[in-house]
C-alpha cells in the first residue's frame, strides 16, 4: 500500500522533495470499519494552504503525515453494516491506495447515475463550489454579465455554464487559447480572454463585457482581479472562491485598493467556504444531477494515470497544465 506524506512545509511553488513516499502492507479491518481501495484522486488547489502551517480554513497537514483529499474507491471489505463489498463510495482520505474508514467519513455513490468520477467534480465538492458562490451569493440575473476567473478549470467551468443557464453574458478568463476555446464552442461562454497573453488585459474586459460586470466569481486573484474590479457596476457581486494566484508567493503582493471601487458601486464582495452551505448539499446535488442528466451542464475531467504521478498532477494545478477537474486514476473500476 502506497501512501503519500508531508515531508517538509515548502517555501515558494511546492516541488517533489516535498513529499515522501511510504510503502507498508494492506491495512486489516475490524468491527466497525471498511477496507477501500482508491480508484480516482482528486487532486485540489486548496491543498496548498494545507502544506503551510498557517492558520485558515482546513487544518494544516503535519509533516511526517499523509497528505488527505476527495477520493473516489471501491469498497473491498466491509465490517460496517452500512457498507458492503463492491460498493463505491467518495470521501476525504489519505493519499494512499489503500485506506481504512469508520464510516463518518466516506458517502455511498451510485455507478448507474453518472460516472463515479462526477462524484470528485460536477457532483461533488467543485460543483457545490460553483453553485453556493454563483446562486447563493452572486445572485445573477437574467440579461447580467457574468466575469469568472479560472474559466475553464473545476470551479469555473461549471460557473459559467450555470450562469448561462441563468440567461446571462458569460465572460471567462483562462490561461491559454486551447482553454478559451474550450470555453466558448464547447460550453458557449460568449466570449473568453487568455490572461496570459491579453496585453492590456482591462481593454480586452472592456470590450467582452459592453455593459460592465455584475457577478465576477473570482478564482484566481492577483492582477486579474485588479483588471476586472474596474469595471463594476452598480451593486455588482463579487465573490471570492480562490486566490490561486497567491499560493505560492513567499510574500503577499500588494495591488490596487478596491475598497473605492466598492464603495463607489454599493457593491457588495464575499468570500466563502462551499462548507458553510453543507445543510443545501443535498438540493443542490439533486439540481447538479438534473442539469448533467439533461446535458445543460458539461464536465470535463484531465486523468493522469498511475498512483506514482499524483503529486505531478497536483503540481500542474499551478502550472495550468489542467481543462477540467484534474483527477488521477489509480486503481480499476
Ligand atoms: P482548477 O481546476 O481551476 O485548477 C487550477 C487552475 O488555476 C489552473 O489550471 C490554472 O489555469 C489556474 N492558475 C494556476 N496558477 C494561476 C495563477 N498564478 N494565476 C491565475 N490562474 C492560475 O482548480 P479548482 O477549480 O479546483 O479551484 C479553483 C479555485 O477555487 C482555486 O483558487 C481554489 O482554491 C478555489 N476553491 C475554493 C473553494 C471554496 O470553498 N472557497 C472550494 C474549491 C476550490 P490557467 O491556465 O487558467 O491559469
């Protein structure tokens, strides 16, 4: 069984001597518990937060212990009653191929609806991502523009496709041409901008969104935002998913003060944690799984194969190596 530790807090961009790599038996199960064997890893940019010992939402992981995420696996043995062999099930569990759970921890998912990958994705925490911020904070309506940033990553694709579903202007802002176009003939985002190779960045905005931006669901942070927020309107909605653009800084940057622009606009900018909506996990499952049903939603997913490659793909997050929910396949189905 394969496990993947912290072995040091890093400074800067994480690299591979970061993590140490651990190999030990098949753990044995006794009452109570279940015996399940990775399939899917996902692997998520807030894991970087993780890797530090500063304080924020999800605890710092120790050094010295496994590295933990969504994983999607199989259930080999089962001394649980609420579980039994063969069944599927996604949960927050060790980096590993092999893991043991009480149970709290992992949810049952069903192979006949949707592909059991969905659940690390569209139907699972990305999803619920998308839709908290967009629906329950950004409140779009129909005729608004809506701005995301990360367009065409996890998160963002599914804002875009729910915000357009709302019957809004949907701009995206992503890091390559193959990524844009992605966005605008797969998903039909009206209108995408490469961050990387806009130049004026804030003229390419201006003329994607003609009546200004609503809703900008930001992933991402840094200079994008500091393009986006000068074209806000009045009572425009601002949420703050991710800042992924400043994970890896050893020092904070420091950019334009906003608060004028707020102020200004009587807008109104939010962060949040998809946990704090949990009691709504259950509708907007339901509603995820209607719209992927009835294919108004698309998901896509960026699969590296084999155990030994899940620290790369979690790196790639960083470098944008990834279309879709980036997800590593380490077992069969
Ligand atoms: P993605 O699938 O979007 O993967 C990360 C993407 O971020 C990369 O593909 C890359 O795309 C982009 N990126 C990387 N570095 C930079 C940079 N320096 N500047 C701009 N873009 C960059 O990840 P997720 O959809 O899983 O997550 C998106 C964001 O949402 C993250 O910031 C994450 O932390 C946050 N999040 C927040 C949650 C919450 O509860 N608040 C829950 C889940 C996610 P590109 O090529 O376009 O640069």
């Amino acid at each position: 069984n394969r496990k993947i530790l912290l072995k040091s807090r890093p400074v800067g961009m994480p690299d591979e001597s970061n993590f140490e790599w651990v190999e030990s038996s098949v753990p044995e199960i006794t009452d109570g518990e279940v015996l399940i064997q990775s399939i899917y890893i996902s692997v998520d940019p807030y894991m970087r937060g993780r890797m530090s010992a500063a304080k924020s939402y999800a605890k710092p992981y120790e050094v010295g212990e496994p590295f933990m995420g969504g994983i999607v696996g199989k259930v080999l043995d089962s001394r649980n009653p609420r579980f039994e062999a063969g069944m599927y099930v996604e949960g927050r569990l060790d980096w590993a191929e092999y893991n043991v759970s009480d149970g709290s921890d992992i949810r049952k998912i069903h192979p006949g609806r949707a592909p059991i990958s969905t659940a690390l994705h569209v139907l699972g925490m990305p999803g619920l991502t998308a839709y908290f911020g967009l629906l329950h904070i950004g409140q779009p309506k129909e005729g608004e523009t809506v701005v995301v940033s990360g367009a065409s990553g996890a998160v963002g694709m599914i804002v875009g496709q729910i915000a357009k579903l709302k019957g809004c202007r949907v701009v995206g802002i992503a890091g390559s041409d193959e990524k844009c176009a992605y966005i605008t003939d797969e998903l039909e985002f009206d209108a995408a901008i490469n961050y990387k190779t806009a130049g004026n960045l804030r003229g390419a905005l201006k003329e994607a969104c003609p009546n200004g931006v609503d809703v900008y669901f930001d992933n991402v942070g840094g200079s994008v935002t500091d393009a986006v927020m000068t074209l806000i309107n009045f009572q425009a909605r601002i949420i703050i998913c991710g800042q992924i653009s400043q994970y890896n800084l050893e020092r904070p940057e420091m950019g334009p003060r906003v608060m004028g622009q707020l102020l200004t606009t009587s807008s109104m900018m939010k962060g949040f944690i998809v946990s704090d909506y949990a009691e709504h996990n259950k509708e907007a499952l339901t509603q995820l799984a209607q719209w992927v049903q009835d294919g108004k939603i698309k998901y896509r997913e960026n699969i590296v194969e084999g155990f030994e490659n899940t620290v790369d793909a979690f790196l790639g997050l960083f470098r944008g190596d990834n279309i879709g929910k980036q997800l590593v396949k380490v077992g069969e189905e």
